[in-house]
C-alpha cells in the first residue's frame, strides 16, 4: 500500500506513520530543570513578621502572616496584604484580638464566593486553655467577620482545605498529651470530629492537606513531627478519610505545605535542617514516601511557613526569612520546569 502522498515514502529513515504520530502528537517536550525567575521582599514593616499564607481570590492576590514584636510575644496580630499583579502590594486588614496572641494565619477561598482565614490564638494564664483556633471571613479581603472558635480547645486547627463543598482540617494537642485530630466541617464554622486520635507518635503536629484522582478522591497528608523520632510523615486516605495509612519520610521538616500541580506533580514546601535551617521547595512521592530537594529559596535563620499556589505555568511562594536582617516577607516565582515525556 502507498503512503499518503503527503507524508514522506517508506525507506531506510522514519516510517510514515511514525511522522504521522509525531505530526499528531509534536515531539515530547524534554525535561527542563526548576529555575528561580524572581524573588521579592514584599513586608517588613513590623519588627517580626512571619508564618505566612497565600491564595488568588477572583482577580487579587492575597497573602497573610503575623506581626509581632518577637517570634513568640502577646502582641501578635495578622496582616493581610494584597495585590493585583503580585508585584505591589498593598495592606488590606489588620486583625488583632484582645484575648492573646494571634498565630500562623492561613487563608483559602470557601464556598459561597468567600475568604476564609484561620488562626490560633495564644491564651495567656491564668487561663486553663492555651490555645484557640478562630476563624474568620469576608468577600472581598479588607472587610472580615468577627471570630468564630472552630474545633476544640487546645487542639490547634492549623490548616483548612476544602474538597467538594467540606473542609477538612487537622488539629494538634498543644497540652502534653501530643496527638492529633482530623476534623471535617460542612460551612467552615462547625467542625466534626472524623478521626478522634489520628497520630500520636513523635509528637506530630503542623499538616497539610491535598485531594489527587478525578474520581474517587486520594487524600494526602504531609506531617511534621518534633519528638523521637522527629521525622515527617506522609498520610494516604481514600474516603471517607477515617483510616489512614503513614509513611516515614526520614527527614525532619518544619512548616509543611502540600501543592499538586495541573501536571499531576506534588510540590512541598518545607523547612528544612541539614545543612543549616532554609525553605525549600521539594518533590513528594507518595509511593516511595519520599521528598527530593529541587530547590533552596534564598533563605536562613528564621525562615519558613510558606504559602503556595500555581498560576499561569509558575508556582507562587510566600515565605519569611531572616537572612538579611530583619525577619521579613518574600514572595518568590518559580517555574517548576518540565518533567519530560513519560518512560515507555
């Protein structure tokens, strides 16, 4: 049989209906490294400013972390800033509270066209809880709603993640018992406990939750741990998300975060100690329960709790650092390379 006459005749180079494929298909992209496109200092008006969060919410961004006199001082308060291009931003609130100090805020967008920002209150004695975790929101980033307490006392919610119309979310035991909790909400105000006693070897406690699969949804779950052994953990749950099964990643981490990029890809941002203290971007694979460092943002000393999000081919990442002084608020831009075609 001929070959189409537009396609080259049959010989000792590439059949035709290999050019076929390939006119089909293109050639596969090769594999291209992660790079660093740029990195900013975004804030540093307070004398420490740090544990940061990152989210786009219709056409802005938004990016959220503490202020404070110290690492750990009473007077903690959350800064929400935002930006249209990612390159000038602006203060859209100021959140204080006359309880305590407010911790580690994050913000993701919720249901019902809205933000929602959670974070921990410190208690200070003479009271028997110490810590509360509150939640807020708003529709448009500069007007929020007054506190709502979410979970339970001293059981520190620290991240929310919504999947199909529920949040989820895991809470740590700030008392000496150190275990944690999952917890499931149908409206980001009341939270259900879905598995009481999740973890409670190692002291596990700060997390971050991802959904993978198009249909019957994976859940991922990257841990850190602060006691013996103080190694990160990596949960796997398919639902309803009440039995969960853990890998030991046998690295320590700090101020996890857990990403999957449109290609499939999981990206973690973490803190990491070998070597001396810095935020990095690493590769998670949840078979082998590893990560693989692809990426030392410029960082040190007091550094971490990094925001992540992907938009247009790049991954966004606020963090803080310490490394030029005053502990301040970067927003970095990466772009996370091509992993190349797939093995045959």
């Amino acid at each position: 049989m001929d070959a189409p006459p537009s396609l080259p005749r049959p010989g000792p180079g590439l059949p035709w209906i290999c050019s076929l494929a390939l006119l089909l298909i293109g050639n596969p992209s090769p594999a291209a490294a992660p790079t660093l496109v740029s990195v900013q200092r975004i804030w540093d008006a307070a004398p420490h400013n740090a544990f940061t969060d990152l989210t786009r919410f219709r056409t802005r961004w938004f990016c959220v972390f503490r202020e404070g006199t110290g690492h750990v001082s009473p007077d903690g308060a959350i800064r929400v800033l935002t930006s249209r291009d990612g390159a000038l931003w602006t203060s859209a609130a100021l959140i204080t509270s006359p309880r305590g100090d407010l911790r580690d805020p994050k913000i993701v967008p919720a249901p019902g066209r809205r933000l929602m920002l959670t974070a921990a209150v410190a208690l200070p004695k003479p009271s028997t809880v110490t810590h509360q975790t509150l939640a807020w929101f708003s529709t448009d980033g500069h007007a929020w709603s007054e506190p709502v307490e979410v979970g339970d006392p001293n059981l520190w919610l620290w991240r929310v993640t919504w999947e199909d119309q529920a949040a989820y979310g895991i809470g740590y035991d700030t008392t000496a018992e150190r275990f944690v909790r999952l917890y499931r909400s149908a409206d980001g105000r009341a939270f259900e406990t879905l598995v009481p006693r999740l973890l409670d070897d190692g002291y596990p406690n700060e997390t971050s939750i991802v959904f993978t699969g198009r249909r019957e949804r994976t859940a991922l779950c990257l841990l850190r741990r602060d006691g013996d052994p103080g190694t990160g953990k990596l949960g796997l749950s398919h639902p309803p998300y009440t039995h969960w099964h853990w890998k030991d990643l046998g690295v320590r981490i700090g101020g996890p975060h857990l990403l999957e990029l449109p290609d499939g890809r999981l990206v973690a941002a973490v803190r990491l100690y070998d070597g001396g203290a810095r935020t990095s971007l690493a590769w998670l694979d949840p078979s082998a329960g590893r990560l693989t460092e692809f990426l030392r943002l410029p960082s040190g000393g007091d550094t971490s709790y990094p925001g992540l999000a992907s938009r247009r081919g790049l991954l966004w990442v606020s963090y803080y650092s310490s490394h030029e002084g005053r502990t301040s608020i970067y927003l970095a831009r990466v772009n996370p390379g091509n992993p190349g075609p797939a093995p045959r």
